[in-house]
C-alpha cells in the first residue's frame, strides 16, 4: 500500500514512462566484501515490491508497447546483465515461483567455465592474504589484510584497469593473477545448458557481445565483430533469433556512440539498452534506460523507483 502510494505521488496522473530494472547477480547469501550485492531474500523482497506496485512486462512486449504508445502506468522490466550462473540457479526459481519474466543479457566468451576480468580482481582480492603488489604495472600495491581494505582495493583496481584498450588489460589482469599464485574460481558464469535453461523457463535471451569490450574503445569493424558474433551464439544456442541487446558498461557517449546504436539496428535487433538512469519511452528504443533503486528500506526503495520517472535519460 504505501509502495502504491510513493508510486502515485512520485508520478503524477499514471506518468506511461518504462522502468527498466538491471541486475547482475543474485547470491545465495550475503557478501562480506559487497554488503550491497542483492542476494536470494533480498532479491525477492524486491521483487515482491515491484510485483505489487508495478505493471510488470517482459521486455520485448514493453518495446512493442511503447513503439505504439500504449505502455500501462508504471510499466516496468526486469534484466540480468553478463550471464552469471546465479542468475540461473537463483534468480530463475524466484522469477517462476512470482509469475515474472526477466530479460538476461548475456556476454558468449565467458560462459563454460570462463571469467569476466573484473570478476578476477574480486576473487584475487578476496582470496589475497596480505596485499596486492601492482607496482610491476605501474599501479600501486593495494593491502588487502581486513575487510575494509578489500573493499577499499576492489574498485580501485577496476578504476585503474577499466578503460585500458582490451587485450591490453587482460593481459595485465592476467600477469597480476600469476604473480599472486592464487587459485581462483571458474563456475561464476553460466553453461550453455543454463542459458537453455533460461530460455526454456519462458526468460528472454539478449546479446551483449563476446568479450563485453568498451566499444567506443574499438575500431568499428571490431565493434562490429564483437556484436555480430555474441547475437549469433546466443541464436545457435537458443534456437531463435535474438530481439534485444545490451551496450556493455552501457554509459552513453562514454561506453557506446551513435555509430553502435546503428550497428544494433543494422544488426536486426529491435531495440537496446543501456545504463544511464530514466524512464523509457518510445523516444529511442535502441538507447532504453536503465536504473535500479539500492534502498533496503520497502518505501524508499519505491519512492526512488518512481522518482526515476521524472528524469530524461541521457543518449548519445
């Protein structure tokens, strides 16, 4: 009731926009080292929440919806971004046991036992005894003794890493994580029988490359190549044709440009999304946004919801 309430005043008159909300892991129990990751309950309880206060759409009905105008008030989505394997042994059971879809993104070159870097600077993180000496790349040695370090070592290592040309950084990732001589784990991403898996549950499947590069950071061909190749794995491995796709980082002008928005229609996919926060509207269905409330708390989790109807999302 009250989430109804924040959803009415925050949204005037049933405002139409789209909320499109993003996951991309769902734990099996709280993270000491991300205390804000979402796990089973707590995805769940949100879940519920949205269920009872939104018109709740799979994806491609929602675009289909809003190209004729026709979107019900407080029309909402929900997605997965990567292809983690929590997706299908956590999240799925939850979705089919409330009556809702999901769309999941998911990137090919990490499914069968591969690992996405940043999920190795976690893991080598997390498994790290003492310290993180980078200086060998000439970044600094990240102590890692107390939980509070970890957390602090996580994101400054992925800031450092993150905008570095692809092949480059996964070779630096790759050096770091031999000089350590840790062992890390490699079942965090799905199998292609779980991506079957969620496609045979009634779950959309969408693409979102092979080896989730920053495009703005390719040459165009490569760019080309790295969508092209992810939509037709995803089709071989799903019997169908794939309708949705997902901007890697997906930050307008700064993780994708207008020459990738047309490289997805010329693609033959009939919409896309990114991350920056808004509502969705029938204005760009190839730059949809995106936005996921944080709160704990079950009213300020709505409110924030809501308000996000009120912001114009940026594009390219």
């Amino acid at each position: 009731m009250l989430g109804r309430a924040a959803m009415r005043l925050m949204s005037p008159g049933g405002r139409r926009g789209l909320s499109i909300l993003i996951y991309h892991r769902v734990l099996p129990q709280p993270d000491p080292l991300f205390p804000g990751e979402v796990d089973c309950v707590e995805f769940e309880r949100q879940m519920q929440l949205v269920k009872a206060c939104c018109n709740v759409l799979p994806l491609p009905e929602a675009v289909a919806r809003a190209r004729a105008g026709t979107l019900p008030p407080r029309a909402a989505c929900i997605t997965f971004d990567d292809g983690y394997a929590d997706n299908a042994t956590n999240a799925l059971p939850i979705l089919r046991r409330l009556g809702l879809h999901a769309t999941f993104f998911v990137a090919t070159g990490f499914l069968n036992g591969g690992r996405m870097w940043n999920d190795t600077i976690i893991e080598m993180v997390r498994a790290a005894p003492d310290q993180i000496d980078a200086s060998a790349l000439g970044y600094p040695v990240h102590a890692t003794r107390t939980i509070e370090e970890k957390r602090a070592a996580v994101p400054a290592l992925i800031m450092q890493l993150k905008y570095v040309p692809m092949e480059e950084r996964l070779e630096q990732v790759n050096r770091l994580v031999q000089s350590t001589g840790l062992a890390l784990p490699d079942d965090l991403m799905m199998t292609t029988a779980q991506v079957r898996e969620l496609h045979e549950g009634g779950m959309e499947i969408g693409g979102h490359t092979v080896n989730h590069p920053i495009l703005a950071r390719l040459p165009l061909d490569a760019a080309r190549r790295e969508i092209a190749t992810g939509k037709a794995e995803l089709e071989t491995m799903i019997g169908q044709p794939l309708r949705l796709f997902a901007y890697p980082n997906g930050k307008p002008r700064q993780d994708y440009l207008p020459e990738h928005v047309a490289l997805a229609r010329e693609l033959g996919f009939e919409a896309a999304v990114s991350t920056a926060w808004g509502r969705s509207d029938n204005t760009d269905l190839f730059q949809l946004p995106r936005f996921t409330p944080w709160d704990r708390d079950r009213l300020r989790f709505m409110a924030r919801l809501a308000r996000n109807l009120s912001f114009e999302a940026e594009r390219v």
